[in-house]
C-alpha cells in the first residue's frame, strides 16, 4: 500500500506547478533574487531566467522539474556566459498545452525557443530528462549545438537501467488524475520527503526551506497530462536517438554522481564510452542532481569546459 501512495505521489510531485492563467512571480525562487521573464513559443509562455553576457549557456532541468535545480549554477557561470534557464514546455511556470510532449513536440519548442531569443547556437546543458532533450537537438540540429554536458541522463535503454522503482511505477502507472489529485492532498507532505531523500544522497541538504519550496511546487496544479503523456512517449527517445549516440559531435561533457539512485554511475560510464572523445567526471557524495549538490566540484568542471 505504501509504495502504491509512493507511485501515487510521485506523479503527483512531478506535476506539482501552476497553472497556465497564473501570473509569473516577479522573482526566481532561488538561493539569489534574480528576475523572472517570459517569451511566446508557438503561442506559449515560457519562464525564464537570463543572467549574463556572452556564448549562450541553456540549463534543461529534468523530468518534472524546474528551473530551481539550476540554482547554484547561475551566478558562477553568468561570469563567463549568457545563462538561460528556463521552465521546459509543460513544467514549471511554463504553459502546459494539451499536446503528446513526444520528442518532436520537446525539439519543437527548443528550436522555438532559441529562435524567439534570436540564438543560433548554445551550449546545452541538460540534467536528467533534459540531457535527453539536449542529445535529441545535438543529433537532429547539430548546427544549433555548440557544446554538451549531461548530467545524470538520459541513457540507452531508459526503463532497463533505471533503478528506481518509485519512478519506474510512476512512469508504468495508469492513475487517473483525481487519484493522484487527492493522494497529493492526503499525504502530499510526507512524500515529498521521502522521495527527495531517495534522490538526494545527503539528507542534510533538504532543509526546512527546500521542503517548503518542494511542497509550494506540489501544490500548483495543471501538469499531470504534460508528464503522464511524456512517460508514454520515453520510448521514442530510446528508438529514435540511442541507437545515434555514437554519432554525436559536439564537445562533451558527463558529469554523473557516484550515489545516484535513478541511474547508476556506471550507466554513466557506459554513455561515456558510447560518446567518443567525450570527458566523465564522476561526483563523489551525490545522488540525482549532482549539480544541486555538489556545486563545488560541478561548477569548477562546467566553468573549465566553457573555455574557449
């Protein structure tokens, strides 16, 4: 029963944001105030943060997250670069229109996107889901990518190398949204912890403050169609870019966390080999989101890579 409220709330935490009518906060809710935009794409609103000068930097956070992931990364690497962080289609304070969000439709809306902020080519940046993301326009418009770091993700074989069972029943469950609705205000607060402590190896970094902030995103509605429909679309990924891997181009970074109970470290050596000429750095006391943290050894590889 417990880990059948797990799935539950997994879903429901993955889609925990608000709802397309709601107006954008003045403010990014990170560890700096810095000041929230929006751009059209395709008739849909955006968020984003842009901080900085320079060759444009695009942080993609991961299946069902947010641009908060990303707090640590912005005010170092805004020194050296243009960072653009944004809440992909369907997450976050985005819009969440009612579309399959198949590999297509993610590849539409960052060419989209980089096209409404008149960039012809960044380096891309992607945790997780967002490396996906980020391996999908290397191979289908390596003109547009200029370097690449993946970060945790996303590897062949997607569901087979995943470890994680909770997210595994999420991505397999057929819920419908009032289960998940009403198992998130039951026993949304208590989940929230749990599955953080399953993705994070250090349970120390889940203060007060970052479960408050957790628990605000679980209670936005308006994304259980946008990550129910991407789960049923993974396999696209897996038939459509990892047989191509090998072919990628563009410089390439892998970062992955020695702890990481999603993907396994060895997943990420596994992607190294696969990606010739690509550089692996393994981050030691990190689970998932080696970038959130362990910012002290991420930030140093990500600021040595964007050197010309």
């Amino acid at each position: 029963m417990t880990s059948r409220f797990l799935t539950i709330f997994l879903l429901c935490l993955m889609t925990g944001a608000c709802a397309t009518t709601d107006p954008l906060p003045p403010w990014f809710d990170a560890i700096q105030r810095l000041p929230i935009r929006s751009v059209d794409v395709d008739g849909h609103r955006i968020a984003y943060v842009d901080e900085g000068a320079g060759t444009p930097v695009i942080l993609l956070h991961g299946f069902g997250g947010s641009m908060w992931q990303w707090e640590y990364q912005i005010g170092p690497l805004r020194a050296v670069a243009r960072v653009i962080t944004p809440d992909v289609l369907g997450a976050g304070l985005s819009d969440k229109p009612d579309i399959a969000y198949s590999p297509d439709d993610m590849l539409r809306f960052l060419t989209g996107f980089m096209d409404a902020l008149h960039i012809d080519q960044a380096v891309l940046v992607g945790h997780s889901m967002g490396a996906g993301l980020a391996i999908g326009m290397a191979l289908d418009h390596p003109e547009r990518v200029r370097k690449l770091v993946l970060i945790s993700g996303l590897p062949p074989d997607i569901k087979r190398n995943l470890t994680n069972r909770t997210i595994r029943r999420a991505l397999e469950t057929s819920a419908p949204a009032w289960v998940v609705s009403f198992a998130n205000r039951l026993f949304g607060g208590w989940f929230t912890e749990n599955l953080l402590k399953e993705i994070v190896y250090d349970p120390a970094l889940l203060t007060p403050a970052v479960l408050d902030r957790s628990n605000r995103n679980r209670r936005r509605p308006g994304l259980f169609g946008p990550v129910m429909s991407a789960g049923r679309h993974l396999p696209e990924w897996e038939t459509r870019f990892a047989p191509r891997i090998g072919a990628l181009t563009p410089p390439t970074l892998i970062l992955w966390g020695e702890e990481d109970q999603v993907f396994p470290v060895a997943i990420g050596r596994q992607l190294h080999d696969r990606i010739g000429g690509s550089v692996f750095v393994a981050v030691p006391r990190a689970g998932h989101m080696p970038q959130w943290e362990r910012p002290d050894v991420v930030n140093p590889q990500l600021l040595r890579f964007l050197q010309p």
